[in-house]
C-alpha cells in the first residue's frame, strides 16, 4: 500500500487507481469475492456511502461505477466509530445492515462481509469492506489484514491533512 502512496504522491498513479489496486491484492489475498473503498459524508441518519473504487474478484474486474447507499438510522456506522470495523457471518439476518440488504448486498450476493473504517478527526471518513458470495467465517488473520490497510489509510490521510 505504501508503494501506491508514493506512486500517487509522484503523479504515477491516480489515487483511484491506487485504491482499485489495492483493492485487487486485498480481495486476492483475502480470497472474498469483492473488495470495496467508500467514501462516507453527511450528518448523522443522512451519511451516504460513496463507492471509491474496489474489485469483483469473481468477475476479475475494477468496480469504478458510481454507486451511493444512505444511511437511515446510524447504528451501523456508530458501531464503526466506536469500534473501527464489523465481522458479519450472514448480512440477510444483521440488524446494521438493514438498510443496505435489499438494495445492495441481496443483489450482488453478499453473504458475509468484514468491514473496517478509517478516520480524519475522529470522524468515519471511510470504509474498507469486504464481502464475499457464500458462507464463511473470517479469521483472526483476515480482521487483522483489513483493519491494519485501514489504519493506513487513516494515517495517509493525517499525513495529507498536515501538509
């Protein structure tokens, strides 16, 4: 990841480029079928989640479309904040995520899913989730994997902020 830090601060790469391929290592070493950076904005119960970038691992491509999801009651990002990610081992039955089953996780076969944010000024600016197409339970290893890629996002992103 840092290697694609320095390739964006040299103007070698976008940092949706940086993103996707980072994405792409994320979703192979973690063997899920999609990878995905959101940008998340707005007041509490009205945040919106924007797709960054990601990678469909099933379909072997970059996932660059426009893609937003609301929030309606913030519970799930509140649980973010506080604890800086989400293990879930069936989203259909999750209470925080209700509000994006139907409208995004059902319709792209998101069965499982880890999720970790990252952070500018104690405030979720985004999240790293990882979701994959049937059942299974996700290891120490790969929590670990996913939160430390997001603590170096929150930490590029104070870096940047201090310039």
């Amino acid at each position: 990841m840092r290697d694609h830090s320095l390739a964006v601060e040299l103007g070698r790469m976008t940092e949706c480029e940086a993103a996707t391929a980072v994405a792409r290592a994320m979703q192979q070493s973690l063997a899920c079928a999609r990878v995905t950076f959101w940008n998340v904005s707005g007041a509490l119960g009205r945040r919106v989640m924007r797709r960054i970038a990601g990678y469909d691992g099933r379909a072997g491509r970059a996932l660059a479309e426009p893609l937003e999801l609301q929030e309606t009651t913030g519970e799930f990002f509140n649980k973010l904040r506080e604890t800086g990610f989400h293990v879930c081992t069936d989203t259909a039955t999750d209470p925080l995520l209700r509000d994006i089953v139907r409208t995004h996780l059902q319709p792209t076969q998101g069965v499982t899913m880890i999720v970790a944010s990252f952070h500018v000024d104690e405030q979720v600016w985004g999240l790293i989730s990882c979701v994959h197409d049937s059942s299974r339970r996700w290891t120490a290893a790969e929590i670990t994997a996913l939160r430390k890629c997001a603590s170096e996002l929150s930490r590029r992103r104070l870096q940047l902020a201090e310039r």
